[in-house]
C-alpha cells in the first residue's frame, strides 16, 4: 500500500474519471478516491450523453486522448446525430447510453489505466502546508500526500436532497454527502455559494401504453462519438417515446405548488434556467397548455425508463397523481419520485484557466463544484485540470484551449472570466467560432496537440494524419477534376437543376447545396474509384468531412481571419504588469472586476462582464500599444 502519489482525484464521477486516467496515462502515479467503487461514473440524471454543444464537447475529449467517447460508444444504446436540417457548425452527436453498462466500461477503464489506482472512502480535509496543497485526510483517517489534487465532489459538498417536504442528506439518492472541504476552504479564504439540480420519476416500462406515444428511433449510420474506428455501437438499439402533458396534469402540478420547495422558500439556492423543472415551467409559461417529455430506456435490456422534461421536487403523491393524467401513463407503475438536489459549488473566477485555484498552489477544481452542470461539461473539465496537474508535477508548459480551438475552451474561459450565476450549460451560441468548432474535425484540431503532450497515443496520431491525407485528396481530386456537360447535365435535368454550358470542375458542382459528393459519383466514374480507394472503416466520415470542407471553405476561412486578429489580444499579457487600483482613468466597476479576476491577457478582460471598449483601451495604452 502507497500513501504518496503524483496526483490524488477526489470523487469519481465523469471528471474524476477523466481527470485521473489523464494524469495517469501522462505518467504521473495517481490515485483516485471515491465513496463507492461500484458507482464510478454513474449517470446521476439521465442515461445520455452529448447534445446540442455537448456532443461536441465529447467528440473534443476523444480527440484529445480521454475515454468518454469510447465509454459511451460501448455503452449506447441509440445514437443520434441532432440539428442535420441546419448546417454542419450546429450537428451535435447524442446517445442514449445503457447506465449500468457504462459504469462498467468507465470501471474496466479505471482499473486498466497504468498509474492509476482506487481507494474507496470519502476526503473530508485537504493537506495544505505554506499556500500549497500536499495531500488530503480521509474520514476513516488515512493520509495520502500528493504533489496535486484535483478536487471533483460533484453534488457531494453539504448534497441535501428534497421530495416536498422531505429532506435527506446525500449526493445522490441512497449516496451520503461529503462534509468539511466547503468549510476548510471558505476559512482559507475562497467564495462559495449552493446551487439547485433535481431529476425525474423514473418509470417502470411495462406500465406504459406505447400506442399512446410518438416513437423516436435512433440513426442508423455510421456516426458515432469515437473517432478510433476500431470502437463500435454493438449494443441492441431501443427506441425513445414522446408524450405530452396537459391541463389535468397542470391543474394538479399547480394545486401542489404550495407544497414544492422550490416555491415555499424550503430551497433558496440558484437553480438551472435550462433545464427547469416541471413546476417551474408551468409558472414561467402559465400560457402552455402542454410541455413535451421524452421517455428514455436506462438500458438494453431494463424496463426503468427516464422521464425527460418532468424534473420535480413536489411530493411523490403530486408527481404520481400529476402524471397519471397523461394518457400513456393511466396504468403507470413508478420505481422512485424525482427529487431537487442543492450542493455547495465555488466561484469559477478563483480558477486560473488550468483550473488551478488561484488562493492555492496544485488544487484544481473541476466539475460541478465550479458552477456547471452536465456529464461532459464535467468531464471537459477534469481532463483539462488532469492533464495540467500533472503538467504541474513535472514542470511542464500550461495546458489551456483556447476559444477558437474548442468548444472545452470556450467553457473554461467562460467559467474563470465570467464566472456564473446559475448552473453553467454549454450552448452552441457560447462560441463565437461555431464553424471552426464542428463536431466532425475535432481531431483535426486537437490531436496533435494532445500527442505533443503526450497524451494522444501514436495510434490515434498516425489515424488522425492518415484521415488527414485522405481528405485533402479528394479536396484535391475535386479542384483538378474537370466533367463534361453531356455527362452531367442528364442527370441535373432529372433532379430539376440548372445544366452546364460547358464542362466545369467537379469542386464546383460539390458546391451546389443540392449535389453531393455520393450522388456525384454515381455520375463520375473516377470519383467512384476514389472513394472506393478510401479506408473501409472510416470511408463515409471521410467523405462527409471532405464534402463540409468544399460546401464551407468560405465561412470556414473568413471565421478564421477573424479569430486570427483575435488572437493578438490573446497574445498580449497582462497579468502582474499593472496595478489595477492606481488607475483612476478605468471605470470603479472595471478596477473593482479586473482586481478580483486578475484576467491573464488583455482578451480575457475584453470578456469579463462591466469591462468597456474604452477600459481596453486603457489597458492597451498602459501596455504601451
């Protein structure tokens, strides 16, 4: 038995998972502490993963060299590639996932990373020597020393969960909280705050007359969320079900307002403007006559179905008799109500954008305890401050992402520079670069890096470089190669298109949002063999990033022009070259913000709220520009 490692990870849930398999697979002897040993990764709330930004969130850990890709694919049960009517910038990837299968794939995960080792109890105090975190003190009293910790508590820090007028302590349901580490940290100085989550009934399957509701398949294609091509969906597929409330169900929902803690002053805490709850909804839109709600299967082979949209903290009595209003649910069986959670969470500013604390040296922070919400929020988070931990250790450079190279960028810069004021969600409308953050080149855009730090193996490396050529070729192929008119416009006039004149290049014709590159070949012979030249496995990711390249290369080049002269504001350094306070000639909101923040570079303090044009160019001025 060890009692010093590298790096300790407290609590293993989505960025606990990712941040210690991070460290460990850079080379740093890492331990990680959880409470349950068989509840690694749990899905707290639904069996899903990805989404509108999320998804893309995911295919971006993959590219760097993390698992939940990989862990999902095992595990999913359905897979869906949301938003394909708007353009390639908004495909978001989303599957459902079998919740069990996928704590094991996460535990198989954990317990076959080198470096990489368990320990079940709970930290109820950090070891913090001179300003700097050494170890940590577990509630049975072990000490482990650690040159970094990375702190991942999730809804654990003072958890109390909330049906009606019940309370129980806990971070999940049947789970206990995790107590002392709030109120170490806010005696040496952090701020700290409680936020408000909650989660749905869940339904026995076997209740509910599917006659009665909108069946939504899964895609069957070959998307998915791992870009190792060896990683396959081999799970059994299962449908999803729509269903609608209505007035019966809103009379009662409202009859029990009085009774939902969410509205009798019982919680006070800030809770999801995203993600409201059901009681919620029918205040904030009382003009509704019907809220949709999706239920979703918790496995392959389960009959627990999830209840999405019907989050709720009313007593079971008013969540049971509110949904048996709905006709699909009239013989309804239900395995557990849903609850409201609140948790202790910290101030993102205090973060540096390695997520390192600011107040203490080696202590990161990741996950929901900085303000987010969501499975690959988290899990963005902790592989980031995973990898600068052990960055840390060894002496290495800072590893941070920036706005234009991921969407994890653009969710870490928004945390340490904004901060939040409800639970964080990633949205594709966070991103000013949206074009350049596609779901499809995410590989493209950080792999390399990801191999340079080591963590990338060369596998991935060498498949991301052979993609790359692929690609290209055709984009290649596709300036050089010249088609006559009579070969072409026989097929344009059946799809009711103009014809040619003359003979063009077939990159000209990939432009016409009508045409693509499969139809095309069914006309170009030497495109066809082209294709069929292509690597089996990955041949139609291929082609459509290929076909997205041609279709966008304008908006894709102008938006990287822009983020370009962006950059050189990223590129100039501000942090310790001015005393903030002596500046009378800034705004007392700008001094009091830019104090408190401490922004790195002069674009960070563009983006912190109460920060003028006029106030830049102050700074700029100070800083000699």
């Amino acid at each position: 038995m060890k009692f010093s490692y590298d790096v300790i990870v407290i609590g293993a849930g989505h960025a606990g998972c990712e941040a210690a398999c991070a460290a460990a697979n850079l080379g740093s002897q890492t331990l990680l502490i959880t409470m349950d040993m068989n509840k690694i990764a749990q899905m707290s709330c639904n069996p899903a993963v990805g989404g509108i930004a999320k998804g893309q969130i995911v295919r971006e850990i993959d590219a760097l060299g993390g698992q939940m890709g990989i862990v999902t694919d095992l595990a999913s049960i359905q897979f869906r590639m949301l938003n394909r009517s708007k353009g390639p910038a908004m495909w978001s990837p989303r599957a459902q996932a079998d919740r069990m299968r996928f704590m094991e794939e996460w535990r198989k995960t954990v317990e076959n990373t080198p470096n990489l080792y368990m320990w079940q109890d709970s930290v109820d105090h950090l070891l913090i020597e001179d300003g700097v975190v050494c170890g940590v003190r577990t509630s049975v009293g072990v000490e482990f020393r650690a040159k970094a910790v990375v702190l991942t508590a999730g809804t654990f820090l003072n958890g109390l969960m909330h049906i009606g007028p019940v309370k129980m302590q806990g971070g999940r349901i049947s789970e206990p909280a995790s107590h002392g580490i709030t109120e170490q940290l806010r005696e040496l100085g952090f701020a700290t705050d409680r936020m408000k989550t909650g989660t749905p009934v869940r339904i026995d399957g076997r209740t509910i007359n599917y006659a009665l509701t909108t069946e939504q398949q899964g895609d069957d294609d070959f998307h998915k969320f791992s870009f190792l091509p060896d990683v396959e969906r081999k799970l059994k597929q299962r449908s999803c079900y729509i269903v609608y409330t209505n007035e019966d169900v809103h009379t009662v929902l409202r009859d029990g307002l009085p009774e939902s803690p969410l509205f009798n002053g019982q919680i006070t805490s800030i809770g999801p403007r995203y993600c409201p709850s059901i009681e919620t909804k029918i205040v904030t839109f009382a003009d509704k006559t019907e809220h949709q709600l999706f239920i979703e299967p918790e496995g392959e082979t389960t009959h627990e179905m999830y209840l999405n949209g019907f989050s709720s903290s009313l007593p079971w009595r008013i969540q049971f008799d509110a949904l048996k209003r709905i006709p699909a649910f009239a013989d309804m069986q239900i395995y557990r109500p849903g609850y409201a959670i609140e948790y202790d969470f910290f101030d993102p500013t205090q973060l540096n954008h390695t997520l390192e604390t600011k107040r203490v040296k080696n202590l990161f922070f990741a996950g929901q305890v900085n303000g987010t919400t969501g499975y690959e929020e988290a899990a963005g988070q902790g592989l980031v401050a995973g990898i600068n931990a052990h960055q840390n250790v060894v002496g290495g450079e800072p590893f941070v992402l920036g706005r234009d190279e991921a969407y994890i960028g653009v969710l870490i810069d928004d945390l340490v520079t904004k901060g939040v004021d409800e639970p964080y969600r990633m949205f594709t409308s966070r991103a000013e670069y949206r074009i350049l953050l596609r779901q499809d080149d995410a590989d493209m855009r950080l792999t390399e890096r990801s191999y340079k730090l080591g963590l990338a193996t060369e596998q991935r490396y060498e498949l991301m470089l052979s993609k790359r050529r692929q690609i290209e070729g055709i984009v290649e192929f596709a300036k050089e190669f010249s088609i006559k008119a009579s070969i072409i416009n026989p097929m344009l006039e059946r799809e009711g298109l103009p014809t040619l004149k003359q003979g063009t290049k077939l990159y000209d014709l990939i432009l016409r949002p009508q045409l693509t590159i499969k139809i095309l070949a069914t006309m170009v012979e030497p495109l066809a063999e082209r294709l069929a030249a292509l690597e089996d496995a990955r041949r139609d990711e291929i082609i459509e990033a290929a076909e997205i390249l041609i279709k966008y290369q304008g908006y894709i080049e102008r938006e990287r022009v822009i983020a370009d002269k962006i950059q050189r504001l990223e590129n100039l350094k501000l942090r310790g070259k001015i005393v903030y306070s002596d500046v009378k000639a800034l705004s007392t909101e700008a001094r009091q913000k830019l104090e408190r923040i401490d922004p790195d570079t002069v674009a960070q303090a563009s983006r912190i709220p109460g920060i003028s044009p006029s106030d830049i160019n102050i700074l700029l001025l100070l800083l000699g520009r």
